[in-house]
C-alpha cells in the first residue's frame, strides 16, 4: 500500500472532520452510545469550522492518504498541560481500520514528532494504539484524567517518551 503523506489546507477540512468522525466510530464504538456518534454528525458544521480557523491560526496537521482517499491525520504541537513532562504533545492521530497495519500511522506518527520527546492522551481501554505508542518509546507515566462529561467521562491514561536517539552510522574498524 503506498501512503502519501501532505499538510492540511483549508479544503481538507469537511473530508478530515469525515474521516476524524469515522475512525472515532470504528475506534470509540464500543466505548460510546450510538447517541453519541449522533451527536457529533448532527454538529459536524461546527467542527469544520473549527478545523479551518485552527489551519488559518497556524495548527497544520499532516494527512495520509492512499490509492482510495484520505486515511489519516495527526498533529502535534507546544504542550498544552500544566505539568507536562515535555514540551512536545501529541494532539491527536487517527487512521481508518481499513489501513492499520499499513504503516499509514507510523508515517504520520514519525511527520508530526519526529524524534523528539513527546507525550500524548489515549484512552485507558485502548490497547491497540498504547501498544502502537509503546513500539514507538512511549510508556505510561502514572497520570490519569477524565474526559468531559460528553465524552462520557471516559478515562484516559498520559503516555511520555524521550527523544530517540539517530541509529549510528558510524562503521567499526
């Protein structure tokens, strides 16, 4: 499967906040009422607005896509907690179901941190991405919080990873 990676543009906004809204349901599904899902088509409006004012104040996620469409999306920017354990947070990565396993995440994961030192939020119940997280350097750190209560509280635990170092190039003599 050949992913190509780009910034977003103002125009990606409607077909991102689809996609964002597909893999939250493909993700999230179990987790969350079907009142839930509802809810978030009904204010999708909403959220593509948001998305275009983010892109026009600066915050440019990267988007994947492959032979069929967008797949993914992710973005990462200055650490918005207090007591952040580095200044670089993960905001936010999603890829359809349809391309797990592709690389289409880690494509996106390695564009918007690199190598840095960096943190994130995943849900408690999630273990498929803190294993993603986890193969990437990421462990948990002992912090918890809740999601607002229309995300039905649902909790979620802080995963952090130091920056990783470049593989040597160096040749043994």
């Amino acid at each position: 499967m050949d992913i190509k990676l780009r910034p977003a543009i103002p125009e990606d906004a409607e077909a991102v906040m689809r996609m964002h809204l597909q893999c939250h349901e493909e993700a999230y599904g179990r987790h969350l009422p079907p009142e839930f899902f509802a809810m978030r088509r009904a204010t999708l409006p909403g959220r593509v607005d948001n998305f275009r004012v983010a892109l026009a104040a600066g915050d440019i996620p990267m988007l994947a896509y492959d032979g069929l469409g967008l797949v993914g999306v992710a973005g990462s920017g200055a650490a918005r907690d207090a007591d952040a354990p580095v200044g670089l947070e993960l905001r936010w990565i999603y890829t359809l179901e349809r391309v797990h396993g592709s690389g289409a995440g880690q494509l996106l994961l390695d564009a918007v941190i690199g190598r840095e030192a960096a943190y994130l939020w995943v849900l408690e119940d999630n273990p498929r991405a803190q294993a993603f997280y986890a193969r990437n350097g990421f462990a948990l750190d002992g912090a918890a919080k809740v999601m607002p209560p229309e995300w039905h509280s649902l909790p979620e635990v802080r995963m952090v990873r130091e920056s990783v170092q470049q593989p040597s190039t160096t040749l043994a003599r």
